[in-house]
C-alpha cells in the first residue's frame, strides 16, 4: 500500500473520530445513528495509522506531501 494521506488529514480523522466515539458514549446519539458513527470512527482510526484510504485511490486523491 502506497501512503496517499497527509499528516493534516490523519489528525483531522483521529478528531473526528474522538467526537463520534464521545457523542455515542455520553449518549447523545444512540440507536442505529449511533452504531454507524462508531463504525465510521473506527474506520477513520484505522486509515490514519495506516496513512492509506482505499477511496482516496478510487477517486485519484492524494494528500501525502511529495518526497524530494
């Protein structure tokens, strides 16, 4: 797997993510809403470790900085 995502949009995505785990587990969104965001969070988590998202590579994004 080739990086495709740069450091501002990993941190973006651990943020979001943080709001969404804290938003279902404070209970201010439950039910099926809820679930999705967690699942949505947990991908956003595991894509800023690997530094690669597979729909970035469908739709031709990058936002790795070029290496000189």
């Amino acid at each position: 797997m080739k990086k495709n995502m740069g450091n501002a949009d990993r941190i973006i995505r651990v943020l979001l993510a943080a709001v969404f785990a804290y938003l279902y587990f404070s209970g201010t969104v439950t039910g099926t809403l809820g679930i999705i965001l967690v699942i949505l969070g947990a991908v956003f988590v595991l894509t800023s470790l690997v530094s690669f998202c597979p729909l970035y590579t469908l739709v031709g994004l990058n936002t790795c900085p070029k290496k000189q």
